[in-house]
C-alpha cells in the first residue's frame, strides 16, 4: 500500500503534470511518469492511464470545435497499432527497443521542428507520429510529444483539442491491450483512485496557464517539452 506521505507527493507530481498537459496540450506523461515509477511502479502505466481518462476527454471537448477535420483518423490508425505494437515487442523482444532509442527520434523531431517551423500535418505525418509514440507508450509508458511537435503551428485551440483526443485514444489502447492481457483489476481501479484529487487539483490550477499559453508561447512551450522528454528518456536508457 502507499503511505500517507507518498500519497502526498505523488498526487501533486500528477497535479503538476495535469496543469502542464492542459496548459500546452501534452506532457502529462513526460511529467508524470518518471515521479510516478520513483515512488511506486505500480502506478503505471495502467493506473496512471486511467486516472487521466477523464481528464484527457475534458481537454479535448473544450476545444474540439477548433480541430480541421481529417486529422483524427490517421493519428487515431497510427497510435493504435504503434501502442499494439510496442507492447508486443515489449514482451517478446524488449531488447530491440529503448528508452535511449526513443529519446533520440524526439530530439531529431525537435531539430526538424525547428528546421522546419512550420510542419504540416499530412496524413502519412500524422499517421507516421501517431504510430511511433503509440509504440513509445507501448514500451516505456511514455508516449513522447513527436505528433505535438507535428500540430505545434496551429491555433492553441486545435492543438489542444486535437491532442486531447490523440491522447485519450492512446489512453484506451493501452487499457484494452491491458484487459485483454489480464493487467487491468481491483488493483489498478484502486490505485488510479487515488491519483484522482491530483488530477483535479491541477484542473483547478491549470487556468491561468491555459490563458497564457498560445501561439509562439505555446510552440516554444511544445519544443521545450520535447527537449527535455527526449533528454529525459536518453538519459533513462
């Protein structure tokens, strides 16, 4: 069981990266995945998934109005198969892929973001990002921010919405790959349970930094994030 203390800390590592993942529209997993796994692996990654379900669907019907249309279904395809993916190479080969590997593709993303400023979201781009972070989260728990470096040029708004959807999606993957496996019970009900008052605490907090956060913030917020997932995950190996 987690004590009264870890309880504490873990609730407001998940409230900062609630206000972080609202606030740019990514990094609730960049933020909170390595606190959670240094209090308790437990936590993740189906806990920690179920727990931000909720927050995750709110994120995206704020602003789903503002998302162009077409994009969801080949980032959608992509994260679904990638999560599939990953989680089976997880178990019958987890030595082909790694964290280090994974953080290298996020750093060469930021590069090419920056090299190009403005990327377009194509189909075979969406499809390409949402299938390597899919199997990203299917390996390291961590999906990694490449499709928001993807969508970084548009209006705050379609960022967030859009990412608020990708999100959830990868979300339900890995928790139906999870049922299926027989990794999803009481347990793990019981410990996204007692995530839920971080979540919350960090929607009350994230408003503010909602409200600052948008076009060239918002992009540089994006390519921060992804820097530091990157270098985060080099350096986890």
């Amino acid at each position: 069981m987690i004590d009264v203390v870890q309880l504490v800390f873990v609730n407001l590592a998940i409230a900062l990266a609630t206000v972080v993942q609202l606030s740019a529209g990514l990094g609730l997993g960049l933020v909170g995945v390595p606190l959670l796994a240094a209090v308790d692996p437990r936590l993740l990654p189906v806990p920690f998934a179920l727990s931000a379900l909720l927050m995750m669907f709110g994120q995206w019907r704020v602003d789903s109005r503002a998302v162009p249309p077409g994009m969801l279904l080949p980032a959608a395809a992509g994260v679904v198969l990638g999560t599939a993916a990953g989680m089976a190479l997880a178990v019958v080969h987890p030595g082909l892929a790694t964290r280090r590997g994974y953080g290298v593709v996020v750093l060469l993303a930021v590069v090419l973001a920056l090299a190009v400023p403005r990327l377009r979201p194509t189909v075979p781009m969406l499809a390409g990002a949402g299938f390597v972070s899919g199997a990203m989260g299917g390996i390291s728990g961590v999906h990694g921010p490449l499709m928001g470096l993807v969508v970084a040029h548009l209006p705050a708004g379609a960022v967030r919405g859009f990412l608020g959807l990708f999100w959830l999606i990868a979300y339900l993957a890995i928790l139906l790959i999870a049922l299926l496996a027989g990794r999803l019970g009481w347990e793990e009900l019981w410990l996204a349970t007692a995530l839920l008052p971080g979540i919350a605490l960090g929607v009350a907090l994230s408003g503010p930094a909602r409200r600052w956060l948008h076009g060239a913030r918002l992009r540089w917020a994006i390519l921060g994030i992804a820097t530091l997932g990157g270098v985060s995950l080099v350096a986890a190996g």
